[in-house]
C-alpha cells in the first residue's frame, strides 16, 4: 500500500523515498538493522496491517540487507 499510494506520508516507489521515509523519520538506517524504523515496525506487528505478516525468514534477509549496508 505505500508503493501505489502514500500511507501515513510514507512512499516507498522508490529507494530514495524508502531512505527519506516520513514525517522526518528515515525508514532505514544501512549498516544498523536494528535502528530502522522499518524492522521496528514490522517486528512489533504494526505493518504490515492486516493479516499478511512477513514470515521470519523474510524478516532476516531484510535485516541482513540493511546490516550490509
């Protein structure tokens, strides 16, 4: 939902609006998964929304990708 349309001022069409992220918050931080908005709010359950929780296999090549920077 925020690739088609903007969700709560957040875009992530691109990389460049993913790193911006919103409201002034990046949504990653390369090289430090853990500070990434993203990882937060996927690991506390907030987003996705719904019922399409990201399995955790997904969950740590994500973090993987942002700890490499």
């Amino acid at each position: 939902c925020h690739i088609r349309r903007t969700s709560g001022q957040l875009s992530m069409a691109t990389f460049d609006a993913i790193r911006a992220g919103a409201r002034g918050v990046p949504l990653i931080t390369p090289g430090n998964a853990s500070a990434s908005r993203i990882i937060e709010v996927i690991e506390d359950g907030s987003m996705p929304q719904g019922n399409d929780k990201l399995p955790e296999q997904e969950i740590a090549l994500l973090r993987k990708w942002l700890d490499e920077g």
